[in-house]
C-alpha cells in the first residue's frame, strides 16, 4: 500500500490497517485521524508520538493481539489477520531445539503468571536461544520496569509491520 492509497481509506478500512499493526484501539483511532500523511517517516513518528502518549493499559491491549512466542496453533485461529507478518517474525523459532521449545513454553507461562501478559519480544532475526535469554533476563525486572521494556518491544513490532503494511 502506498502512503496515498493509505490517506483515501475509508475510516473503517484504516483503522483494519493500523490494526494490523497493533492493537492498541486508542492507538488505531488516533492514527486513523491523524491522516492524511507525507511520508513513511511522517507515519512513524506520529506512531512513536501517540505510542508515548498512551499508558499501561493501551500496552496491555496490544500485548492481547499477539500468539505466545512459538504458538503457532494460536497464530492461526487467533491471529488470522497478522499471522503471516507474524509467523515472518517468529521465523527463528522454526527449526529449534526441542529443548529450547519446551523452555520458551515454560518460561512463556512463569512470565505470564508473574506479570499478566504474555512475553512481548521484537523477534524479527533472533534464533529461539536469543528470545529464551531474553526471556529468562527479563524475568529479574519489577513489574513496574517490565512493562516499559514490554512496551518498547511493542513500539519496535508497531514499526516494523507499519513498514510491511506500507511497503
């Protein structure tokens, strides 16, 4: 899509764009009306901006919108709409030790129950090993900084799939 075909979406059309991009409903709304746009660049910062502006509970919204790390079964019933950008950019998963798998799974639910959302993670080029350390380190953080990191994680996901949707 280019930024043109972009700023003639209808209101309804838009906000299934941006939605594509993360689920943040405050987020989608705000984008939608901040049309029309000049440029990637311009689309980018706009999200960063409003991305800043919202607070832990639009965070935790978008969280919702993502499969656990690996969950390929949820990707596809779940997710329908991002699975392929998804799947893309939980690619360094495929082909990994099964007991990295079985970590990742682990570590997936002890940091849901220790924070009440899933482990958020920009995946794009990391192996299986790499998020599982991630992971893992994450796990020291207090709840209080673990939801920025999650939230940056969340910013660096809404950039790349605005990129995909405007490539």
């Amino acid at each position: 899509m280019t930024i043109d075909q972009l700023n003639r979406l209808s209101e309804a059309d838009a906000t299934a764009a941006f939605e594509q991009c993360c689920g943040a409903a405050q987020w989608v709304e705000r984008m939608v009306y901040a049309r029309p746009y000049e440029s990637l660049a311009e689309v980018i910062e706009t999200s960063d901006t409003i991305w800043e502006e919202c607070d832990v509970d639009d965070y935790e919204e978008a969280f919702t919108h993502h499969p656990k790390i690996g969950d390929v079964e949820s990707l596809a019933r779940k997710y329908a709409n991002t699975k392929t950008w998804a799947v893309g950019e939980q690619k360094g998963v495929e082909g990994a030790d099964l007991a990295v798998i079985e970590k990742l799974a682990e570590g997936n639910t002890t940091y849901e129950e220790k924070y009440g959302y899933i482990f958020i993670v920009n995946a794009t080029g990391k192996s299986a090993g790499e998020m599982l350390a991630m992971l893992e380190a994450r796990m020291k953080n207090d709840p209080k900084d673990e939801i920025l990191v999650a939230a940056g994680e969340q910013n660096k996901i809404t950039r790349l799939r605005l990129k995909k949707l405007l490539a």
